[in-house]
C-alpha cells in the first residue's frame, strides 16, 4: 500500500480504528475521517505510536450533515489530487428517531446517504487513483423497505430503520458497481459480522448480550476491509459482498432491478446529487 492514498469514515475507534492501523502498517497514507476531532486526534496518535508511520491526515467530517460532507470533500479535492481507496465504516444506531439539520432521519442519512454523496462528490479523485477502491462495510440487511416511509416518519422501530439503511447502502454500492464497471473505480460490501463496539450500545438488552457474546474483536473483524483494499487477488472485482475473503450471497432485495431503480433515484434526490 505504499504510495496509496486511504480515506477511512468512521476511524476514531473500533473497527474503524482497526481498519485504519492495519493500513498505516502496509505503508498507506491515510486520511481520518472523524466527527469529533479529539477522538480522532487521539486514534492518530494511537495508529502513529502502533506503526511507527506518520503519514496520517485528520480531517473532519459528519456524515450526518450533508454540508459536512461537502466540506469535508471539497477540502480533501483540494489537498490530494487523487484516492486509491475509500473505506464506508462510519454507522449510527439509535433507539429513538430524531432527525439531522437536513431534515432526515438520523441512522438513513449517517449510515446511506452520507455514504453515497461522498462517494458521488470524490468520484473524480477516485478515477484518478487507478482502480480505485470503495468499500462499505455493512452487515445483515433482512427487512422489507416501504419507499412511501424510508425515512420512518408513520412508523419508527430501530432496528428496521438501522437495516433499511444498511439495505439502501447496499443496493447504491452494486447500483454503482454496474453504472461504473469498467469505468476505473471497483465498489465491494464486506461484512464483518458481529464487532466489539459501541455501536449498538442504544439496541435492546438481548440484542446487546447476543453482540456481547458473538462479537469478534476490531482486528480481527477488520482483515475482510483490509484484504479488499489491498489485495491482488480482487483487483477490478466489483458489486461483490465478501465476508472473509469469501464472496457470499447479497440479500434477495438488492437484485431486484425496479428497486434497485427506485432506491437510487430517491438517494440522488435526498443527497441532492446532480448527474
């Protein structure tokens, strides 16, 4: 990874963190993504006294807020000229809904649209990296999407709303994947499965200790994100989900093409993306 240029979302901690340390050691430069600078000061600090590498940017960005996102892409465009891989690892859980400055509900816009306008605003820097990589960390998406309410606002239930947002990441990555196959930058899902984090610290109790119980730890959960973002054997592989280094089968939902459809045009609308 020597010469690569990384964006890690997400990267303060857990298998964000991870993710991150495990590239610095392959010679990545990396940039940080992360919400709250103190954190991410101190996930620097941690990855440069694990690696030994220096080559670690901050930056800040709140995938919650979409003029964050284009603050955020409109500051990397300006210093880095191009992007060799980009890591979706930033998530949200929450048990009660709220919504952001943007008027949308909290866990779609942290965990699908900010994700996707990202993606959508680093496309030109990503084409310059020389098939590029991005690659969106997510995790089983088993529910039904209602397009009249993917937002939540007539019925709120947690979890369902954390899985429509995985389930909407997952259809625009292959969505993606086809409309820029062949086109210089592959787009891959990992999942890791179960993570030692804070991510479901707001989840049900029982939903908490079955996490408790199963989870792996950050670096261990990590090798899947890392193994994508360097390995030989997946270049120009794209629209796959890996878990390991297996490629398994992607919910039933993501392959049906009129969802598909409407999935993206919502998300281009919502995200404000032109093209």
């Amino acid at each position: 990874m020597h010469g690569k240029v990384c964006i890690v979302t997400g990267a303060s901690s857990g298998l964000g963190l991870a993710i991150a340390t495990g590239l610095a050691r392959m010679g990545a430069t990396l940039v940080l993504a992360c919400r709250d600078m103190a954190r991410g000061a101190a996930a620097q600090a941690r990855i440069q006294a694990a690696t030994g590498s220096q080559l670690i940017e901050l930056m800040r960005l709140d995938l919650a807020e979409q003029q964050s996102v284009r603050d955020f892409a409109a500051a990397y465009t300006e210093k880095f000229k191009r992007l060799n891989v980009l890591v979706h690892n930033a998530a949200v859980f929450a048990s009660h809904r709220s919504v952001t400055p943007d008027g949308i509900e909290t866990m779609f816009a942290t965990n699908h649209l900010g994700p996707f306008l990202l993606t959508h605003l680093l496309l030109d820097v990503l084409r310059n990296g020389a098939l590029a990589r991005v690659i969106t960390i997510t995790g089983p998406a088993d529910t039904r999407l209602d397009l009249a309410d993917l937002q939540s606002e007539r019925m709120f239930h947690a979890i369902d709303a954390f899985a429509a947002s995985r389930l909407c990441s997952q259809i625009c990555s292959f969505e993606l994947a086809r409309r820029l196959d062949g086109r210089g930058v592959t787009f891959n899902l990992a999942n890791p499965g179960l993570v030692r984090s804070n991510l479901m610290r707001e989840a049900p109790g029982l939903v908490r200790w079955l996490w408790r119980v199963a989870a792996a730890s950050p670096e261990r959960a990590a090798r899947t994100a890392i193994y994508l973002a360097s390995s030989r054997e997946v270049a120009g592989v794209t629209g796959k989900l890996f878990k390991g280094r297996r490629q398994v089968a992607p919910a039933h939902a993501t392959r049906d093409p009129e969802l598909r459809r409407k999935v993206w045009e919502l998300s281009m609308e919502l995200a404000q993306v032109v093209g």
